[in-house]
C-alpha cells in the first residue's frame, strides 16, 4: 500500500495534557488524534485509521516539584566510626552489649566485630591463635598460655560490652 503523501503543512499538536504525561497528536494524512505516551516518541509510527506513516513528536516535559539539594553522605567532614553509628541509629539499629560480650565466647574478637570494629576483632582473634600455638610448641608452660587466653578473653569481653554500650550512647 503506498504512503499518502503529506499536507503542506501538517496540523498543530494538541497540547499535552498538565496532568497527564500523554500527548495526543493528529495524524498528518488524514488528521485523526494519535496519543503519544512517550514510549514510541521520535519514530515513525502507522496511524491507526489511514495506516499513514508519521514522526510522533517528543511529549513536553512535565514539572517536577522543587527538591532540595543534599550533600553526599561521603563528603561529610565527620569520621568513619560516626558515619557507621549514625547510619545505624537511623534505621533504628542498636547494638546489645550483653550480645557483644557473648559473641567472644564463640571466638575472642567477635563482639567487637559485632560493633563494627573489624580490626580490633581480627588482632585479639588472632592474639588468642598466637597465644594457642606457643602453648602447643611449649607444653611446660601451658598453665602460663592459658592464664593469658583467659585474661585476653575477660579483656575482649569487656571491651566488646564497654563498646556497644558507648555506641549506644553516642548514637542517641
């Protein structure tokens, strides 16, 4: 089927709807009303009534609400540990020292992994492991090591309990 050809001119869009984001425009060949919902915008579509081929225009932007701008959370002058608690305590969260102090009776640096304190975590964890092969390669002394791991212990205990319950504090 060949394409009619075009008008001279081609018809005036009717204006775009301020509450919808459609736009309805009529057809060059035959003038029937075509709604461009943006989706097809700048391609060659078929007019549904004369099957004319056309561009439909792009739809004019709608307004958006004023938003204000808010600096990045990643260009905030406060330190690491702050920006941790405070994102914390804006969803809500707080850390249980009791739970802390728990934790390091599964393995010694747990509860300060809990409270975000990763590298105080590894190097008490990995004291104790220190601790526990010089007590292996040494048995004489073994008493010694043990009196050692238990006051490395009672120490992350605390720390992790003493930890959480500042955390919670500051964060408030």
């Amino acid at each position: 089927m060949p394409i009619p050809e075009m008008a001279s001119a081609p018809p005036e869009p009717i204006p775009a709807m301020a509450s919808a984001p459609f736009q309805q425009v009529a057809c060059p060949h035959c003038g029937q009303g075509v709604v461009n919902d943006g989706s097809q915008a700048g391609q060659l579509v078929p007019c549904p009534a004369c099957r004319g081929k056309f561009q439909l225009p792009v739809p004019q932007a709608m307004e958006l609400p004023d938003i204000e701008p808010q600096q990045p959370e990643f260009l905030n002058p406060m330190s690491e540990a702050q920006s941790v608690s405070q994102r914390y305590h804006r969803r809500g969260r707080s850390k249980s020292p009791i739970i802390a102090a728990l934790l390091c009776l599964i393995f010694i640096g747990l509860g300060q992994i809990y409270n975000g304190d990763v590298g105080k975590g590894i190097l008490l964890f990995l004291t104790a492991i220190a601790i526990g092969i010089a007590a292996f390669c040494q048995p004489e002394l073994a008493l010694v090591y043990f009196m050692a791991n238990l006051g490395l212990l009672l120490f992350s205990m605390f720390e992790a309990y003493a930890a959480a319950d500042r955390f919670n504090r500051e964060g408030r």
